[in-house]
C-alpha cells in the first residue's frame, strides 16, 4: 500500500457553497505524517480543528458535516474523494465558511488542485483496513454491504424513480487510476421536482446548472452528461469520500442499494466496530515494516 503521504505546497481555490449559498476560499495546507486529515474554520477566531473521521459527523441529510464545540463543516465528501483517490494521508483544510465549495459539483477541481501542489511521501507505512468478516446495514428497501476483498470494489445500483433514468448500476475495482478518469469527473446531480422542497429545508441555496447535473421531466437540463451513467457514478464519489473518514485505505467490496451518506456512515461505525472485535479476539493485523526511504516530493505527472 506504500507511504503515508501530504502535499508539497499550500494551493487555494474559491467558490460557493452548494447549500448554503454562501462563497467560501479553502485552503490546502501540508500537514505532519501521522496527523490524519481536519478542517478548520479560518473565519471564527478560535476555530478548533475538527478531524475528519466518524464521531466528528453530526449530519448526513443530502451531504456529510463534521462539527466539534458547536462549529460545522457541511459538505466534506467531495474534497474527502478526491483525497482518498489520490492517497493523501495527512492535510489541513482551511476554510472561510461552513462549507466546502461546491466548484464544478465533481471531485475533478479538488484532484486538479491536489495535483498542482504536488504529493510529498513521508516514512510512515500506510496501514489499510483489511475487511475480515461480511457485514450489512439496511434501512427499509435500501442497504449497503461489505465483504474481504484484496482491494477496493464498488457495486452501486439505485432507482431513481424517473421515466428516462428509471435505475442504473455500476461496478468498477477503485484505485487511484480508475478514481481519476471514471468517477472524479461526476457531478452531484438533483431532479427539478424536489426543487421547492431542498429550498424550504435551507438546502441546495447555490445549486445552479454550473454545479449540479439538474434533471427535469423531459431529461438533463444541463448540454450534456460527462457519462451516460454519470448520477450513479457519482453516488460512489460520494461512497468513497464517506468511506475515507475511516482514516485509512479500505480493502473489501462494497454493494449498495440505493444508500446514500446515512447508510455510508452506518457502514463506516460498523467496520470500525467489527475491527475493534477483530482485535480483540484474533489480535491487530500483521505490521507493515516501513523501508527506509528519502522522504522526497512526487511531482503531479506522477499522480
């Protein structure tokens, strides 16, 4: 699995946020090996840093928010993706709002941006979790699943209840070069129906056709899909930006049913309990032995 790693330079962007509304700068900063992945909140004096990982979440009603003493962090899976796709370990993530920007509704600005600072490897060994036994979470008619694997394999299906998208499914092995060209580009996506609705709860305030897939009676609003399956692609970006606050790489494959970022979450508790067993009963997985190497930059060509 390799080295834990960080990004070699501080990068920024700015947009706005799909919920709130509200424009947002974030910030990218290197962070020590071993130091994991937080957000901190740039524009409240006294901010704490809030680590992304599972009992940071507080909601996951249509995205993921962290919080920590009452200060959130709404929309973290996007930018979590684009991390667990390309391998970076160890970052702080800066923000001058509530919100990571939505940009182009894909995880491919965060890739571009993670690319422009370039990877720097540390000594550290990777450690992935290693799925041992099965496990399934359901909530009525939809379900996620997971079962050892040697590597990361994703089947998403979903009906979406809409006469020209009526379901799709995809099942693709997820590594760093499938991340990039098949799932980062897609973007989040909603129906026009549902609309007034997402408004009335405080939802979808910056939505717009440059950010979101937008789906109406007749079909996408927007010139054209990125791919013809591209909604439930995006239900894996979003899947696998949920699964990276297990803080680790993930080794099992993942069948899901309509789930979404309740059901992600549930199955992130699950697997840390079901490592915590694990441990206790067989003992903790066989160490990696770190090599000796030359703690060096990576350029972006080599990502």
């Amino acid at each position: 699995m390799g080295h834990q790693k960080t990004i070699r330079r501080p990068v920024s962007c700015r947009g706005i946020g799909l919920h709130t509304g509200k424009d947002v700068e974030l910030a990218l900063l290197p962070a020590p090996a071993g130091s994991g992945i937080t957000f901190e909140r740039a524009d409240l004096p006294g901010s704490p840093s809030i680590p992304a990982r599972p009992d940071s979440v507080v909601d996951v009603h249509y995205a993921t928010t962290l919080a920590r003493d009452g200060v959130q962090v709404k929309t973290i899976e996007h930018l979590m993706a684009a991390l667990s796709g390309l391998g970076v370990d160890n970052i702080r993530v800066c923000l001058t709002g509530p919100e990571v920007p939505i940009l182009d509704g894909s995880a491919a600005p965060f890739v571009a941006l993670l690319k422009t600072a370039g990877i720097r490897r540390y000594l550290l060994p990777k450690l992935p979790i290693q799925v041992r036994r099965p496990a399934t979470v359901r909530a009525g008619d939809r379900w996620i699943a997971i079962e050892p694997a040697p590597r990361l394999v994703v089947e998403y299906t979903m009906t979406f209840g809409h006469p020209k998208f009526p379901a799709q499914r995809v099942a693709l092995t997820v590594n760093r070069d499938t991340f990039v060209r098949e799932v980062a580009p897609c973007r989040t996506f909603g129906f026009l129906r549902d609309v007034q609705y997402l408004w009335s709860q405080g939802l979808a305030l910056g939505g717009s056709l440059e950010n979101a897939v937008v789906i109406g009676e007749e079909g996408v609003l927007n010139e054209a899909l990125r791919f013809e399956d591209e909604m439930i692609r995006h239900k894996v970006l979003d899947l696998i930006g949920d699964l990276y606050l297990l803080g680790r790489p993930l080794q099992g494959k993942v069948t899901a049913h309509g789930a979404g970022h309740a059901l992600h979450s549930q199955l992130v508790r699950e697997i840390l309990r079901q490592q915590r067993v694990a441990e206790a009963t067989e003992g903790p997985e066989p160490a990696w032995e770190p090599r000796l190497l030359t703690p060096e930059p990576v350029s972006p060509a080599a990502l």
